[in-house]
C-alpha cells in the first residue's frame, strides 16, 4: 500500500512538473494547430516511370517451345505511374507552397489538398536539390489561402517545444509534437547540413511539411528520418529556406558557387588515423579534376581551419560559406598540411 500511494505521489509531482515546463502561456499546441493547421496541406504526385519489358517470362521455354535466339533478348518500353506523397505549406496568399524538392522531383502532375479537402493542380516553380527545397504554385481561384508565418531559426537551443504537421502513411494533416534533440546536424550518406534534430514523431509523407514552435511560428521544414530509430527526425532551418525562397520564385532555381572537394568533419577517429594534433576542422579526402580546388592546390587531407576569416569547426561550415557565395567570387582559405597551415587563394565555379 505504501509503495503505490508513493508511486501515486511521484507520477503526480512529475506530471505536475512536465505540465508546468510547458510554454502554456504562449498558448496550447491545439490552439496553434486550430490556427495555423488550415495552411498545411497534402501533396500527391505522379511520375512517369519508363520500364522495359520482356514478353517472354523464360525465354528459353515459351509454351513449351523454344524461342529463337534473335526474339530472346525483344523487349519494348512502357510508361509506369508511380504515386507518391508528401506534405507542405503556404507561404503565400498567391499560392505558392514550400516543400522538399525530394517530394517534387520528377513530377509529372502535382495535386495539392488543403485541410478543407479542396484539391489544386500544382505546378513547381523552383526546386534547389542541394537544400532540398522546392515551391509549387497553384491558382487560389479567389480563396483567401491561409499562410503560416516564417519564424527564426538562427539560436535554436535544444530542449524547445515543437510541433510538427503533415501527412504520414496518408493520414492527413497529422500532430506530433515533441524537443528539439540537437542543432547542426549532418547527415552525410545524403549529403544534409546543419539541421535541426527533433524527437516529435516524424514517418513517410512528412516531408516538406512545417516545424513549428509554440507562437505558431515555422521554424524548420521536416525532411528526413533514421530508418529503424524512433525518436529521431531532421528539419531544414527555415532561415536556410527563406534565403532560397524568392530566387525559386523568379528563377526556378539557385546558382551557387562551387569548390570541387568532398570532405568530412575532423572527429577523434579521423585525428587519430591521420594523426592530426587537431579534433576539429574539415579534411578534405577528394579533389575532383578540373575543379578550382585543384587549381588553388588543395590536396587529399589537407583541413580547412579558415574560410575568408572564419573559422571552420565542420565541414557543415565549409559547406554553407560555399554555399552563399556566388560563381567567380575570390575565396581565401587556410589550411593545415603536414604540420604547417598554409595559405590557400582561390575563385570558385559555378556549380555543376
């Protein structure tokens, strides 16, 4: 008996402390989503997929008969719709919706559903597959589209309130909410940079969708998930979206400049294999031929300390002072090679 009325106790004075860390004064997670939830919508796609076929299941024995070698390798060519789903948000009253360029690539028709059910013919008016950033438009057709406002994401702190909208598995216009595990994560296996990590339930069909904090205010644009792992989900920092948003609009696309390395972050392992008296930095392990890495110098394993005067601590930082540079722009770096740090000039290319 002592033991349950002290288990009692202890579940209450936890609910009680989790209840009162909550930021219910900046209002409750269903007043937002009833709010703001109108300018999150569904987005469903086709792409085309061409296919080879052969009409022979075993070309050796068809029906029994042998077919004739010059017939065993005929094949024709058929298109093959392919669905697929995804999540977004209004960004604008004209109608243009921000969401992954993952969800939109090859595209051959893009149908978007608002929360009331309305569905729109959408359009992609600029996709950036380095950020992974895309805007469709549609015609609003006179309705007054409801649009989420752009918060900031530059000092995220880990251990803030969230709430992510979208569409898993189809279920539209689904609720998660949860922290903020970390920020400046990277996801190297495909190449993501500087997100935000998040332990709010994210699954299939959330990609694009919006990360929100509790002003209603969108802070990130959910894209990725760790196969097998619960609890772990990644969003694009909407300041990274919002620099991109417009050269979509009127562009369709992002001119970026472009160095011609790949390279990793300077962890332990890395140290101690390439015994470097540093645990931090980004080495580099490939110049591509051709490129202006290769024409200022830089060789295999050589790490970046410093890009026009900043320090670099990560790859992740190497990759987003190249990123907001222009094609031609002058690039000074300093490097560290073989015990000395050398000075490296340098004009990037446009990217390929």
């Amino acid at each position: 008996m002592i033991r349950r009325t002290t288990c009692f106790f202890l579940l209450f004075f936890s609910a009680s402390v989790f209840a009162q860390s909550l930021p219910i004064d900046q209002g409750t997670i269903a007043d937002i989503v009833e709010k703001e939830g109108g300018a999150v919508v569904n987005i469903d796609i086709i792409k085309n997929i061409r296919i080879r076929t052969s009409p022979f299941l075993n070309p050796d024995d068809f029906f029994g008969y042998q077919v004739m070698p010059e017939f065993r390798n005929f094949s024709r060519e058929r298109i093959v719709p392919q669905r697929g789903a995804g999540s977004g948000f209004f960004i604008d009253k004209r109608g243009y919706v921000i969401t992954n360029e993952h969800v939109t690539r090859g595209a051959a028709e893009i149908i978007v559903t608002t929360r009331d059910g309305k569905k729109y013919a959408g359009k992609i008016a600029g996709a950036d597959p380095d950020l992974d950033i895309a805007v469709i438009k549609i015609d609003p057709q006179g309705v007054d589209l409801p649009v989420l406002p752009l918060g900031d994401s530059a000092n995220l702190r880990p251990g803030e309130w969230v709430i992510a909208i979208g569409n898993p598995y189809g279920f539209s216009n689904s609720v998660t909410s949860g922290i903020i595990s970390a920020t400046g994560r990277v996801l190297g296996d495909i190449g993501k940079k500087n997100l935000i990590q998040i332990d709010a339930a994210i699954n299939p069909g959330n990609s694009g969708g919006p990360l929100l904090n509790f002003k209603g205010e969108v802070i990130g644009v959910n894209v990725a998930i760790m196969s097998g792992a619960q609890g772990i989900g990644f969003a694009i920092p909407i300041n990274a979206a919002k620099e991109i948003v417009q050269t979509l609009i009127d562009n369709g696309r992002v001119i970026r400049g472009w160095l011609g390395v790949n390279m990793q972050d300077v962890d332990g392992r890395v140290a101690n294999y390439l015994d470097l008296p540093m645990v931090d930095g980004a080495v580099v392990f490939d110049v591509i031929k051709g490129s202006p890495a290769e024409e200022m110098g830089l060789k295999k394993f050589d790490v970046f300390r410093e890009i026009n005067g900043a320090k670099v601590s990560t790859a992740g930082d190497m990759h987003e002072a190249i990123a907001a540079l222009k094609p031609g722009a002058e690039i000074k770096v300093k490097i560290y090679r073989d015990g000395r740090i050398y000075d490296l000039t340098g004009r990037l290319a446009e990217k390929p």
